[in-house]
C-alpha cells in the first residue's frame, strides 16, 4: 500500500466489520492497517510474495 498523505483519512482502509477508518501498524514493525474500534487487521500484500512467484518458487497449488 502507498499513501500520499498518511493522515488523509480518505487514503485509509475503512474496516469491513465496523466501517471506521483503519491505521497502518507500521510504527510497530507491523506491515497490516488496524481498527482502533474492533481490533480488525488488514495485512499489507507481501512484495517478496510475488517476486517468488516470478522466480518459479512459488509452493502455492496450482
């Protein structure tokens, strides 16, 4: 995820349970946003995830 602003309320995730706008977890070495409301967490899509599919190590099924 990339964010202009970090605290531009509309660049955040809106939390799928509650609906209140989410906050990255970064500061604490989390890579996934948080709802301060109901504790719901969004982890962040893993960079290093998708260069091993490129390098044929990828150990999902197919």
């Amino acid at each position: 995820m990339s964010y202009r602003d970090p605290y531009d309320d509309d660049a955040q995730p809106i939390c799928p349970s509650c609906g209140v706008t989410m906050h990255p977890l970064i500061d604490e070495g989390i890579d996934a946003d948080e709802c301060r409301e109901c504790g719901f967490r969004a982890a962040w899509p893993n960079a290093d995830a998708a260069g091993a599919a490129e390098n044929g190590d990828d150990d999902r099924w197919a």
